[in-house]
C-alpha cells in the first residue's frame, strides 16, 4: 500500500503536463495549425540544442548576468547604508521615511522612462534601474533588522564601552544578520526581474531579454520559448542558491 | 538633564545618543512637519535650479510646467480616458487571473488528488515571470486588449494561487478535528471550518494579487501598447514633452498608492471581521 501510494503522487502529477506536450505535438504533426507560427514541442527541442550548441543562449544568460550583478553591487550596499543610518536615527527616519515610502509606491517600472532621460538607454540606465530594484528590499530588511536588534545587546555594547562604530559593527549588524540575508535574498530575485524588464524597454544589446523581444520581432516562437525558460530557470537558481547561502551563513552563526 | 549628563558619561551610549541626535518623542505634527521638510526643500531645490536654468528643461522641467501639463491632462480629458482605460484592464485582468487561482487553490487545497496532479504543473507555470510571458503572447496576439489582459491575468494568478492553496492547507488540525467531532459533512467542513480558517490567507493573496496586477499593467503599457496612463509616458518621452511625462509619473504614482492603501485597509478590516474568529 505505502508503495503503491509513492509513485502514485509523481504519476499524477505527470500526467497533465505530459498530457498537454502530447497534445501540442499531435496536433501540430497533424496539421491542424501553422508549425511555422505557432511551433512545437520538436521545434522548441530544435532551437534549444541550436541556441545551446553554437552559444548563444549561455552568452546572453552571461551578458544578462553580469548587468544584473553590476546592477546589484551598486543598490545593495546604498540600502545597507540608507536602511542602517534610518535605524539608528529617529531624526532620520521621520525626516526620509515617509517620502522614501511614498516614493516606494510607484510601480517600478514608471522610472524607466525617467531614468532613460537622465541616463540614457544604454548601460548606464539599465544598472541603475536594477539598483533601484534592489534597493528597497535590502534597505527595509536592513532597518527592521537593525531596529530589531535586541536591546539587551545594545546594553551590553555599551556596558562594554564599545565605541558607537564598533558596537555597530560587532553587536547591531550581527544580529541584524537573518533579516538583512533575507532581504539581499528578495533583492536577487528582484534584481533578477528588472534585469529582464531593463533589457526590453532600454536599448537592445547583448542579454536575454533582448534575445527574447527579437525573437518576438522574427515571429520565432520556439526561440521564444527557449529564453523563457532560460529565464525560469536563472531565476530558480538564484532564488535556490540564494536560500541556500542564507542557511549556511544563519547555520554558521548558530541561529 | 541629569539623565542626559549620566548617559553622556558612558561614551558608547554618548555617541548612540549622538547619532540619533538626541531627537525627542514627537507628536504627530511633529512628525507631519518633519516628513515634509525633505519634499518641501526639495521641490524648492528643484525650482531653483529650473528657475536658474542650472538644469535644461529638456533634463528636468520646471515644477510648474509640471503641474500644467498635469492641469493640461486632465483638462482635454487624456487624462481621465487613459487612467479609464488602464483601471478597466486591472480590474479585469485581475478578475480573470484571481478566479483562476482561486479556483486552482482551492482545488489543490482542499483534495489531495488535485493537489498530486495539479502541483508539479501549476508550481513550474509559476516559475515563470510574467515579463518572460509578454513576447511569447505578443506572436499570437500582436498589442491588443487580449495582451494586456492575460499579461496582468497571469500576474495576479500568481500570489492568488499560491496563497488560497496555502491557506486551505494550513487551516490548524485541531479545527478539523472539532469539524469531525460534529460529524460535519464536506460542504460543512468547507463551510464553517475550512473557508474561515484560509480567509486570512486568501485575503493577503488578493491583494498581492491587485497590487501585481497594477504593476504588470505598468509593464505591459510600456512594452506594448498605443493608450493607458503607461503609455502616457512612453509617448510623452518620446515626444519630448517631459513636463507631461512627469505629470502623467505623478498619476500613476497616486493610483498605485491609493490602492495599496484601501488594499491594507481593506484586508484588516476583513480579516477582522471574519478571520478573527477561526484564527
């Protein structure tokens, strides 16, 4: 009985997305729509061996990659530093808080044309748009982390006459440390979305989101595809490596 | 004063006292009056740097530009008829989407056979971000209504979905327990047990829902569309009219923050009147 019900689960849940390949692929076999529009799960298979074999799939993973992280090593310290300095300053937070929230409310992707302004459609603007996608979610973990930070280990900070830096560095940020792994976690996953965003609306270059809106322009389907689940995928990685990391680091601290 | 010359003895504590600069509990004006001297300073920035033409308009118009075009939009009814047009696809996009992933969730939530064939399918659809759906969509169904309705569709689907199957799952066992004490049939269960235990839940899946909506609206009038308050400024940067871009950013900015307002409000105010109970 216990064996039967063991493969039973991974056997039910196999069955619609099987289901529905088969049925993509009969009907295409079978003529009932243009393979050359709509593609098929054989095309699809086609242009991912194509893309992976002559490397123009893992090259614009890598392009997008590498704008992601450049984005990221530019917002992520700037929301440590704005979401330690709100924490530690009351004068600060009610100076900067409300206008950051407000600012916070404006659906993303409305600074693109602003930014694009200021910094022009190229890389500069793109990194600057996924560092203000990061920011947020590492700022605010920062402060409720660091607000958060007992206040039994600021006594002993201070019984220990450690200096404000000091005690900042050694007593506060340590025990900021689970919210600001989770926030820098968010910012990854993010960071990783408004790279693909970045890539549509500035200007075309090298990275998947670009591959992605000229295989749109060429009406290839199964090129398509291919990017999204490349991109499916990158994000999963991520946002797996990313849980990963935060475990060991939280394991290493004992917490 | 003798409490702040104690303090001031113990350097650490001297400099933490130092580092929030020693500011004292305020009231609420207090607080208003601080938070509007950053935006206040700043738009007198802004004015004077336009005034002095220190920044060309064509990198920053000036405040008062601003706010004519804004008087302009609303005036020539631009305005209203995109702002129109893009609540209407929110509202339906997010309807579509939300039925959906209440009915995948609660589907999943609440039988074990549906969640088993159900789960591997639905969890890697949700993998994919909305953004990587636009120009697949965009082949079969070029920029049309159809477009932005599945693309905010499948954007509130999302966190529907994930949370209304969530909540089911997690109603407290001892609650079914009680149900199965009064011998309480399905429908019962559902009824009286189950549906109050996820409300909370399924509520914080709506509005995560309404607020992607809102967003992925925000995209896909960006990246494909010829009208809707998105487009507004698309078309404005192109044509160089800043002041009206800025305007139309100001809008969208006060829609978004409205409806995470009454979204927050709305939810404790439901969540109180009906989770309060079962939870």
């Amino acid at each position: 009985m216990r064996r039967a019900v063991a493969w039973r689960t991974p056997a039910l849940g196999a069955l619609l997305p099987l289901a529905l390949i088969a049925t993509w692929q009969i009907a295409a076999s079978a003529g009932t729509f243009d393979v050359g529009l709509w593609a098929s799960p054989a095309t699809v298979l086609r242009a991912a061996s194509a893309t992976v074999r002559d490397g123009s799939l893992a090259g614009d993973v890598w392009a997008s990659l590498q704008r992601d992280v450049a984005g990221l090593a530019i917002g992520v310290p700037v929301g440590l530093i704005v979401g330690t300095l709100l924490a530690l300053s009351r004068l600060g937070d009610a100076l900067l808080g409300p206008s950051l929230s407000a600012v916070r409310q404006v659906a993303l992707f409305t600074w693109v044309p602003l930014i694009s302004l200021w910094l022009g459609n190229d890389e500069p603007g793109k990194i600057a748009f996924i560092a203000y996608a990061v920011f947020f979610p590492v700022m605010l973990a920062t402060q409720a982390g660091v607000r958060g930070a007992d206040p039994q280990l600021r006594e002993v900070a201070r019984t220990l006459c450690l200096t404000s830096w000091q005690s900042l560095r050694r007593v506060i940020l340590p025990a900021a440390l689970p919210s600001i792994a989770a926030g820098i976690h968010l910012a990854l996953v993010y960071g990783w979305l408004a790279t693909i965003g970045a890539e549509y609306l500035f200007s075309a270059g090298p990275g998947i989101g670009s591959a992605l809106m000229t295989g749109r322009a060429q009406f290839r389907m199964d090129q398509v595809i291919v990017g999204m689940v490349a991109i499916a995928v990158v994000g999963m990685l991520l946002n797996v490596l990313a849980g990963a990391a935060e475990r060991r680091l939280l394991q290493s601290r004992g917490l | 004063m003798t409490a702040q010359a104690g303090i001031a003895a113990r350097p650490a504590a001297a400099a933490m006292a130092r580092w929030s600069f020693g500011w004292p509990r305020s009231g609420p004006i207090a607080a208003a009056f601080l938070a509007l001297i950053v935006p206040a300073s700043g738009l007198a920035i802004w004015r004077i740097a336009t005034q002095q033409a220190w920044v060309t308009p064509l990198m920053l118009p000036a405040p008062d530009a601003v706010a004519a075009a804004l008087r302009d939009l609303a005036r020539s009814g631009d305005l209203t008829s995109n702002l129109g047009l893009s609540l209407r696809r929110v509202v339906l996009g997010f309807g579509f989407g939300a039925a959906i992933g209440l009915a995948a969730g609660g589907a999943m939530g609440l039988s074990r056979t549906a969640e088993a064939m159900l789960r591997p399918l639905l969890l890697s659809f949700v993998q994919v971000p909305v953004l990587a759906w636009i120009p697949l969509l965009m082949i079969p169904l070029g920029i049309g209504e159809t477009l932005k309705l599945a693309a905010i569709g499948i954007s509130a689907f999302t966190p529907v979905f994930l949370n209304t199957a969530k909540g089911f799952r997690n109603v407290a066992p001892a609650l079914i327990e009680v149900g199965t004490l009064y011998k309480f049939n399905w429908p019962q269960r559902v009824r009286h047990i189950l549906l109050p235990g996820a409300l909370p839940t399924l509520f914080t899946g709506l509005r995560l829902g309404l607020t992607q909506a809102w967003q992925a609206l925000i995209v896909v009038e960006l990246v494909a569309s010829t009208d809707g308050i998105g487009y507004v400024t698309v078309i404005a940067r192109q044509m160089f009219q800043f002041d009206q871009m800025l305007a139309a950013m100001l809008v969208i900015g006060v829609v978004g923050f409205c409806l995470d307002r009454s979204l927050r409000f709305a939810e404790a105010r439901l969540v109180h009147r009906f989770g309060g109970a079962a939870a």
